[in-house]
C-alpha cells in the first residue's frame, strides 16, 4: 500500500479479490458472494477508503454533495452553516463549504468563478451565501440566500430587513434619543444593505426627526475602514447619541470605538446592530441587536435545494423570515444634559 491516499487497488490487494469485485460492492451490484462483500466492507472500513468526487460524478453522474458557496467565512455565514448541515441529517447527501477567504480577483461576481469550478464534478447544487450576481448558468440548481441584487428566477431566503431597520430605530427614538447615526454598507452592496438603511430612515421620517446626512456613514469591509467610519461619526462636533449598525460585526466595533475614545456604552452612546450572532452576546455590555434566524436561512436553503434536486419544484421559491429586536445591555434612554447654570445650586441674595 502506499504512504498517500487510499486507492481502490489497496482495498481489493487487502481484500484478496479484483478491482472489479470492489467496484460491484461500492456500487451495489450483483454478482458478488455474500462473504466476499462483507470481507470487502471490512477492508473498506479498516483503511478508511472513500471514493473521490470526481470519479463518483463520472460513474453516476452526480456526486450527492451540497456546495455552500461563501465570498469568505464570518460571524454570518459561519451561523448560517451550522443550519445548512441540520437540514441534510437524515438524508444521502454531504457538505461541501468553498470560500475564497475574501480574496481574489473581485468581489463582483465570485460566484460565477466558484461554481464553475465546482459544478458538474464536485457537487450536484449550490446555496450561494449573499451572492453579488444571480444570472450564474452553471447547469446546476442553486438557491441564494441574502442575494444582493433582491429576488430573481433563483429562489432565495432573506429576512424582513426593512422591518428590522425599523424595529432597531424606533427602539432608539423610544429611548428618547434623536441624533441617530446608521453605519451601512458601501453603495451597491447587499440589498439587505439599503433595506435596513430604508427602515432607519422610515422610522426616523414616522417621528417627525429630520435625517442628518453626517449621521449616515458606509462603513466598508475592512476593520479599518469600519473604525474610520465609526470616528467620523464619533468627532463630530454634535456627534449621535446612539449609533444603529447594519450587522453586529460593525456593532461591535463601534463600541470598541467608543471605549477608545473614552465614551461610555451605553452611558454617553448606545448602539444597536444586526444579526444577532453568537458574538453579540459575548461583549461588555452586551449587543442590543435585532435578530434575522441565520440558521433557519440556512436549513430553507438547502431544503430547498433537495427539494429541486429530488425533481420538485420548493413550495415557496422565494422565502423572507421575520426580524425581532433582541433588547441587551447596550443601549439606554437618552438624558439630555441641563445646561450648566441649571447644575448650579442657588446663589443666597445679598
């Protein structure tokens, strides 16, 4: 046997029999004596052989593996995959999860390259997680989940962002405060992006509180240029009483911002975020958020996706959950500081 991957040739030496014998056991076919299958499961089992992808395509012309297909792996994706892998439990088909770790040679358009390198021999279908582009031909079925470019053909999963939006400012303004700041993302990006920005600004319109351009900032991708963004808003010479970041992630570092900068959350600032990961819960204080079901996105997604694999059409071919706000620690109701004078205490008369 050699010292790298085990061929099928290792089995059927370990095993006393020919290549052709394993081949009728690995795909079920008769011909073979009782005996000599379960003496070949047995090699199978003791050296751990696993047929590759590739040839398993070329024999059956697919492959029984689900692409979950990512521009990179954070917070949300990372929690969307734990959903994704509840949803093939029970069934004959694996993961596979390609990210390019937020490289290459563009974002626009990642998922036209991944899917033509993994279609057709890797994998039988595609959940593309907030992908940049839906009109991919790859031959294969795909579901989006969070697409930027909003339903197409292709069924999707999304939340109710704009919702969300709404639900993040009006708990601010219910606390009283008025000089909201919103860290989005830039322009172009995710359509869940300019939802939740949309949200900020019908809640804000619905109490009567003009939008303050300063206030809304892109954040970007970068950690620099999400703690740039947060500065600027944070050096303002009437800087926001409460900031609402569009994901957690950017929520998180404005608090880190601020703390640098020597304000209290939610003492001086409260903030908000988006997504309600793991991670929201973890900070000091802890992240007010408004919660999209990440996990479930990622079981419909790939329900879904079965479902057009196994020849049926998905019941719904576009899917949006509801938002819910998940009331922390991190945000506070506004006390309008009194003029100084009013801090004074009474001068006696002369």
């Amino acid at each position: 046997m050699n010292n790298g991957r085990v061929t099928i040739r290792d089995v059927a030496a370990q095993a006393g029999v020919s290549v052709a014998t394993v081949s009728k056991v690995l795909n079920d076919r008769y011909g073979v004596a009782a005996a000599t299958v379960d003496r070949v499961r047995e090699v199978i089992a003791e050296l751990g052989y696993e047929s590759s992808l590739v040839a398993r395509s070329l024999r059956n012309q697919r492959t029984n593996v689900i692409g979950i297909l990512v521009w990179d792996i954070e917070p949300f994706s990372a929690e969307l995959l734990k959903g994704a892998a509840r949803a093939i439990r029970g069934t004959d088909y694996e993961l596979v999860v390609y990210a390019g770790g937020g490289k290459g040679s563009g974002r626009l358009g990642w998922e036209r390259r991944y899917l033509s390198r993994l279609s057709g021999t890797l994998i039988d279908g595609a959940v593309l997680v907030t992908p940049t582009v839906l009109d991919v031909d790859s031959g294969s079925p795909v579901v989006a989940v969070d697409p930027h470019s909003g339903r197409e053909a292709v069924p999707t999963v999304d939340a109710d962002n704009l919702q969300g939006g709404r639900l993040a400012t009006e708990h601010l303004i219910g606390l009283g405060h008025r000089r909201i700041g919103f860290l989005g993302r830039p322009p172009r990006d995710l359509e869940s992006g300019p939802l939740r920005e949309a949200g900020y600004r019908s809640a804000l319109a619905d109490a009567g509180i003009p939008v303050d351009p300063l206030l809304v900032q892109a954040a970007g991708y970068d950690e620099s240029d999400v703690r740039n963004a947060v500065r600027d808003l944070l050096d303002l010479p009437e800087r926001p009483t409460a900031i609402f970041a569009a994901n957690d992630v950017t929520a998180i570092a404005t608090m880190e911002v601020a703390v640098e900068l020597g304000l209290r959350v939610p003492g001086d600032l409260s903030v908000i975020g988006f997504d309600n990961v793991p991670e929201s819960m973890m900070t000091e204080p802890a992240l007010t958020t408004i919660e999209q079901p990440i996990q479930l996105m990622g079981r419909l997604a790939v329900e879904m996706l079965l479902d057009m694999l196994a020849g049926r059409g998905p019941a719904q071919r576009h899917v949006r959950l509801p938002t819910r706000l998940i009331a922390r620690a991190s945000c506070a109701p506004h006390l309008p500081k009194r003029a100084e004078n009013a801090r004074l205490p009474a001068q006696p008369r002369s």
